[in-house]
C-alpha cells in the first residue's frame, strides 16, 4: 500500500481556473477556489500560494477530451499549463479525463440551488474536485 498523498487539482480554462484540494488516506475531495486567469495566463504567484498552503504530493490537471477519448483542440493549451507548474514549481503533475466534469459541476451547483449564471458561481472549483474524485476513483 503506497503512504497517503495530499493532492491538489486544476480545472484549466482561459478565464478561470478551479481548485480543488483531496487526500488518498481518507478518499476525500473539497472545492477549494477559482482563479481568475487572462486568455488563460494564471497569476502564478496565487498557484504558489496554493501550493506553499495545501504542499500536494501530486497536482492532477484536468484534460479536456473529447466524447470519444481524441484530444480536444484545447488539450495542447491544459499541458501547457500542467508543464509550467512542474517546472516553476518542481511538483509532480498528472493529467486526468475530465470529460463531463463542467457539465456535472454545474448539475450538482443547480441541483444545490445555485443560479445558472455560471459566471458569478463557483462551478470551475466543483469541476476540479471532480476531476480529483475521478482520480481518486481510478485509484483505487
């Protein structure tokens, strides 16, 4: 049995960016916040932050697939991203399937009461703890 992992998740876009924090030894996820971001260009200093914070073993990155498994158009732009907080911060990074997470998030937000003005609701930040659950889930 490999030790407990404290983990930190991304859910990558151009506008916002959700995080969500997770932990192997209990299988537990927890939306964190959302960054904002300009044309996809996050502020690095509010990633380290986050790292210095929560210090993840593992950052997990969603990738944006397609229905079919391809890579969406958007996928070099998520790695690109994933590459840069590995090499400006030295923390192992894995990309995960994140097919549906944005549309589950926003479920589970309406479902919850929330409004379905996206923009003003933290849904990026329910994306990316899903995105850690399915990780999580896989793991197993």
């Amino acid at each position: 049995m490999s030790p407990p992992k404290r983990l930190l998740a991304f859910d990558y876009g151009t506008r916002s960016i959700g995080v969500a924090s997770g932990q192997t030894a209990t299988g537990s996820a927890s939306a964190l916040t959302e960054l904002r971001a300009r044309d996809g260009i996050p502020n690095w200093d509010e990633i380290k932050k986050l790292l210095d914070e929560w210090q993840p073993d593992l950052v997990l990155v969603g990738l944006p697939l397609n229905m079919d498994g391809s890579e969406s158009d958007f996928c070099p732009r998520t790695r690109k991203f994933a590459n840069r907080i590995h090499g400006r911060f030295g923390v192992a990074v894995e990309m995960v399937d994140e097919r549906l997470s944005s549309f589950e998030a926003k479920e589970e937000h309406r479902a919850a009461g929330g409004s379905s003005h996206y923009k003003s609701d933290p849904v990026d930040a329910i994306a990316a703890r899903i995105i850690l659950e399915t990780w999580l889930n896989a793991d197993v």
